[in-house]
C-alpha cells in the first residue's frame, strides 16, 4: 500500500512543472504606474527661455502645453503676475531714497503710525519668498528677469541724471537673496557691478 501511495506522488511531481519563487513574484507582482509627470513635461516646466519679443511665441506654446488654453492656463499666468508685482512693489518711487533730500520716497516725508514695522516688513518678505519658491525654475526666471530690468532701468536713471531716486539697500539685498535661491549667478554678477556704479556715482552727487 505504501508502494502505490509513493509511486502515484511520484507521477504527480513528474507531471507538474517546477515552478521557480521568482516567477511566482513576477506573476503577482502588478505593473508599475509611472510615478510624476514625465520627463518631458518636467523640461517644459522647468527649462528657462527668453523673455524678449523674439520668444513670445515658444512662451506661449509652453503655456498651451502645459495648461491649454482655459481658465488654467490664466491662473497659472496670474499668480506667477502677483509675485511679480509684489517683488517690484518693493522698487516703487514710495520705496525708494530722495539722494537730494535723505527722504524715504516721494509720499513718506512723514511717518505714518499706520506705517507696518520692520518685524511684520520681514514677516511680509519671507511669505513672499516663499510664494516665489514655490514658483517653477521658468517662472522664477522670468519673475527675476522683470525685476531686474525695472531695477536696473531706474539706477541707470539715476546715473543719467534723470532722477534722485534709489532703491533701499535692504530690498537690493533681498533680490539679490532671490537670484541666488534661483542660482542666476550671471544675473547676480551683472547686478551687483550695476549697483556698485550707482552707489559711487550717489556718493559723489551728495559730496558734490
């Protein structure tokens, strides 16, 4: 009885296929999904163009890409404008030093006791360096190319005589902290030359 009982296991184990633990996770094992946007979306995201007239067209297409062409595509468009005006909000003429007079822009001879203090200033200043951070490495290059010209066309204002007006010390630094979170070292460079020039030539108008 032990004999039949053994022979019929034996005919068993040579009828069934040896089936290997690693083909049985393979079986069980379900395909993976593909985690995050693509590669190719990242690149549309992220990879920095041009800002001159030239490129206004592959601007568009980019936003066409990425968000169509409905209410997406204007939020997108909107928030990356209120960082934007925020930033620049910071270079506005009633932010600015008089060099003639020493005053603090052209509507702050006098302190207002409304005025927000230096600690809700900074307070103020990280909320917004957070809302750029959060910004994609395209958007955050075209937010600094912005600020930028318009800093850069009111020192060179200055230096050509045409105004008295200079941005505070502390908000220069403050874009500087931008460019350098966004690593523009070329941009940073050039700005830090620009402001340079401006200061010698503030010196030697007040000395004059």
């Amino acid at each position: 009885m032990l004999n039949i009982s053994a022979s019929v296991k034996s005919t068993r184990s040579e009828k069934e296929p040896v089936v290997h633990s690693s083909v049985k996770q393979q079986d069980t094992q379900a395909p993976q999904e593909p985690k995050g946007p693509s590669r190719h979306m990242q690149y549309t995201s992220h990879l920095p163009l041009p800002q001159d007239e030239l490129s206004s067209h592959e601007c568009n297409q980019r936003l066409v890409v990425l968000f169509g062409v409905g209410k997406a595509r204007d939020a997108a468009r909107h928030i990356v404008k209120k960082v934007s005006r925020e930033i620049l909000r910071l270079f506005s003429r009633k932010n600015c030093i008089d060099v003639s007079s020493g005053d603090l822009g052209k509507n702050k001879k006098k302190r207002d006791k409304y005025e927000p203090s230096s600690v809700s200033l900074a307070a103020n200043l990280e909320v917004l360096f957070s809302k750029f951070h959060k910004l994609s490495y395209y958007d955050q290059h075209m937010v600094m190319w912005q600020c930028t010209n318009a800093v850069s066309e009111q020192i060179a204002s200055f230096t050509g005589g045409n105004c008295t007006y200079l941005p505070q010390v502390e908000y220069i630094s403050y874009l500087f902290d931008l460019m350098e979170h966004y690593v523009d070292v070329n941009n940073l460079l050039e700005s830090s030359v620009q402001v340079s020039k401006s200061s010698y030539c503030g010196r030697m108008e007040i000395l004059l």
